[in-house]
C-alpha cells in the first residue's frame, strides 16, 4: 500500500511539473514581426517639417517632447531618431531603418549618420497624439515613446527601453532588449 501511494504521489507531482512548466502553458513572448497600428494618431500635414536645406538632401525632420530628434528620408522607408534608450549598446547615439530592406539598426558613434539637420533648418516639435507619414514611414510620439515604421520594419524607443519589429525570419537587424525590461502592453 505505501508503494502505491508513493507511486501515486511521483505521479501527481510529475503531472503538475508537466501541466504548470509546460511551454504550452508560458505567457507568449513579444511579436517582433508585427507593425504597430499608428492609424489612432492625429495625422499631421508633413509640409512644414520638411527641409529646404540643401545639406538636409529633402529630408523631413521632427523634434519630441522628450527632446528626441527624428528624420525621415527622402526616399522609401528611411527612418531615423537620435538617443540612446536603456539597454542600447555603450556607443549607441540613435536608431535607423534603411529603405525598408535593413534594421533596425544603432547608429553607432562616429558616424556620418544624423538625424539632426545640417543646415539652418530647426525641427518642429511634432506633439504627443500626433503622427507623421513620408514617403513610406510613419512616425508617431506617445507620452513616453516615439514610434517609427518604415515598410515592415519598426522601432519603438523610450527612455528606458525599446523595441525592433523586423520580418520573420530576417537577419538584418539589431537584436532586441530582452523582454523582461519591456513595459507589459509591448510584451
């Protein structure tokens, strides 16, 4: 009788290791291939955020309440902001997006890469609720992120995190921060 009830019992726990351990039963992790959805922001004419400074090479630029400066190519899905959000690498001074084929990528310091503009031109703030859509990127500022898509890429930074989207299967692109430091809406 004691064997069977130590039997019973090896039984029991493996069951419950088997039913509460079980990956199938893991929360999911973050989707990095799906685009946010920006369409709830308030669209804003593009017009006066786009420079005519010649050094500027028909970029677009924005600034954020935070105080974070964007730019948006002239060409399909080239986007780009400055900072450095927790959990970047050291040398990290902002993120980039390329035609839509590559990233997102860290600038990386020493480079000739800048989302500020060269010339004269002084970024408008582009405010919280408000986005931006230019040839093939959407950026868009929430009260504590800006968010950029650019074709079926993305990056999302805060202060203190940040997040890529990227195709499945793709191998062009920075890796992410691991999930435990993203906020629970982005996990």
């Amino acid at each position: 009788m004691r064997k069977l009830i130590g039997v019973m019992a090896a039984l029991a726990a493996t069951a419950g290791l088997l039913t509460t351990g079980s990956p199938a039963s893991a929360a999911p992790g973050p989707d990095y291939t799906q685009v946010p959805d920006l369409s709830g922001y308030t669209a804003v004419d593009p017009d006066p955020y786009f420079s005519l400074d010649y050094n500027d090479n028909g970029r677009t630029f924005f600034v954020t309440p935070g105080g974070r400066v964007c730019a948006i190519g002239s060409g399909y899905a080239y986007v780009g902001c400055n900072g450095r959000p927790g959990g970047a690498p050291r040398d990290a001074v902002g993120v980039a997006i390329s035609g839509g084929q590559e990233g997102p990528y860290w600038v990386p310091r020493d480079t000739t890469y800048s989302t500020a503009p060269e010339g004269w031109f002084e970024p408008p703030l582009l405010g919280v609720g408000q986005s931006i859509t230019v040839a093939g990127s959407t950026c868009a500022v929430s009260p504590v992120s800006v968010t950029c898509v650019g074709g079926p890429r993305a990056f999302t930074v805060a202060q203190s995190w940040f997040k890529f989207v990227y195709p499945a299967g793709d191998k062009y692109h920075d890796n992410n921060i691991n999930p435990r430091y993203l906020p629970p809406d982005q996990r």
